[in-house]
C-alpha cells in the first residue's frame, strides 16, 4: 500500500536554478529542512539535476551533520554558565510565555530551561511544534540526497559550505538580543506557527518564490533585522565565493548545491548575488 501511495503521489517541485560555465553547472536548490513521507517524490527536474551532479554541496558535510557528537556540543554550547539563569536574561513580557510552552510541553521542567541559553530553547520549541504537524529531520531535501548519495552503488562525494562548529558558532555568537529575538519568534501562538509553517511547506513544494520570500524574507527582514543578518546574510557573503570556486575553477564536474530555501531567495540570497556577479541564472 506504501508504494502504490508513493507512486501515486504527486511530485515536490520545490525552486531550482542552473548556473553554467565552459566546463561544468551548479544547480542551487532550496531546500526544506524537515519533511513528511508525502512529500516525496521530488520533480524529474530535481532528479535529473542530481543525477547530473557529480559533487554535492551541503550547509554542513554529511560526516559532521551526522556525528554523532554534534547533538552533544550543541547541547553543551546551549548552557548558561552556572551563575546565571534563562529568566533573568529576557524581558517580562517573554517569561510568561515561555512557562505557557513548558505547561504545554511537561517534558521540560523550569529547572532545566532555567539552564538554558535563549537560542538553545528556541530551537527546541521550533523543533516540537514542527515535530508535532508530522515534519521530521531525516525526511529533509539534504538528509534524502545525503542518503541517497550514500545508498547508490555509485557513491557521490560531498562537501559542506561551512563547518558544523560554525553552525553552533551562528547560535551561541549571537548577542543576547538577537536570541531573545528567535525565542520570541518561537513563542508565536501555536495556531500562527501552524498556520505559516504549512502555509510555507506548501509554498515550497510548488516552488513559489514570491509567495516563500512573502512569508519568510519580509517579515525576518522587518521583524527581526539582526537574526535576519545573522542567520541569512553573513552566511550567504560567506559562501558566495565558494560557490563561484566551484563554477570558475578548472573542472568537469557539475555540483548539486542543497541549501534552506531561505538562502536561495530575496534580495540577499544566492540567486540574486550570483546573478550580481555576471553569472547567467537559469530557473527550471
């Protein structure tokens, strides 16, 4: 029954572009961190774009993304040091809120998220709401092609754009306002997070930019300038050249690029800079 439904599933058209030189093509596609079952199969498109690639580029290597060593020094860079406590970090307005999350969520008592930093307990909470519509980790664009890559007699080599110390590195460097910004982003009420979370996954799996750069780019840029930097445009300027390495360097090899949507679309994402740099984008 699982198969015949897989079958007969409706393809994912999430957005995919293609840059080309002389010698080799970068296909850029955003993708969506955590999925469902359904959601798969991918378009042809995106098939074909991986069958091309002969290189896979990934936010972090698999073998860091993996480890699993990286789920405890995450953990570890999340505690507060010992002489301070979550509350006395965030304004009045916030700590109420945070202990409706907790009353929801009994498996995380006061005297653990007192311990916590505020981005470490954002992305807790972000990632129980979307665990709770269904989403899951492993069923994400970069975990399938990771996999896949893995699982074929024909095995494809992969990089990262950054190192997995550096993604920790994007959380536990931000000033304490800017984590005080996530974690008021992911106190949203239930319902709002709901809504724009599925609002967004369908967005994605019809590839509609306009509609992802609505939701996502405008308000981050407008709400939440700083994390909007942080998260989206540092890293962004940081592999621009990266990416034009692999384009311009002398080589055959065509590369598959999975990056968040995020990084892909707007004013600052990777499309519009390349685009910038003389390269000719081509969106399939």
């Amino acid at each position: 029954v699982a198969l015949v439904a897989c079958a007969n599933a409706k393809p994912s058209t999430p957005a995919i572009w293609k840059a080309c030189d002389s010698d080799n093509c970068l296909y850029l596609l955003g993708s969506f961190h955590a999925l469902k079952p359904s959601d798969y199969p991918l378009s042809q498109v995106v098939q074909d774009a991986y069958t091309d690639a002969e290189l896979l580029a990934f936010e972090v290597a698999p073998e860091q993304l993996q480890s699993i060593d990286l789920a405890r020094q995450m953990q570890q860079a999340g505690f507060l040091p010992a002489s301070e406590n979550l509350q006395q970090h965030l304004p009045e307005k916030t700590w109420p809120l945070l202990l409706q999350w907790m009353q929801r969520n009994p498996t995380y008592s006061v005297e653990v998220v007192q311990r916590l930093k505020p981005w470490y307990i954002a992305l807790i909470i972000s990632n129980s709401q979307s665990q709770s519509e269904g989403f899951k980790a492993e069923q994400g664009v970069d975990q399938h092609f990771m996999g896949q890559a893995q699982a074929s007699n024909i095995k494809k080599p992969s990089i990262g754009l950054e190192q997995a110390q550096q993604q920790i590195g994007l959380f536990d460097g931000m000033s304490m306002n800017t984590q005080i910004e996530l974690l008021q982003e992911s106190l949203q009420p239930a319902d709002t997070q709901k809504s724009e979370l599925n609002k967004l996954h369908e967005l994605w799996k019809v590839g509609d930019v306009p509609g992802m750069e609505k939701i996502v780019v405008h308000k981050m840029k407008q709400e939440y300038p700083d994390l909007y930097k942080r998260i989206n445009v540092e890293r962004n300027n940081a592999w621009l050249p990266k990416l034009q390495n692999l384009l311009d360097k002398n080589s055959e090899q065509d590369v598959l690029v999975v990056v968040g949507a995020l990084h892909l679309i707007g004013p600052d994402g990777l499309v519009r800079k390349l685009k910038a740099k003389g390269y000719k984008l081509e969106r399939l």
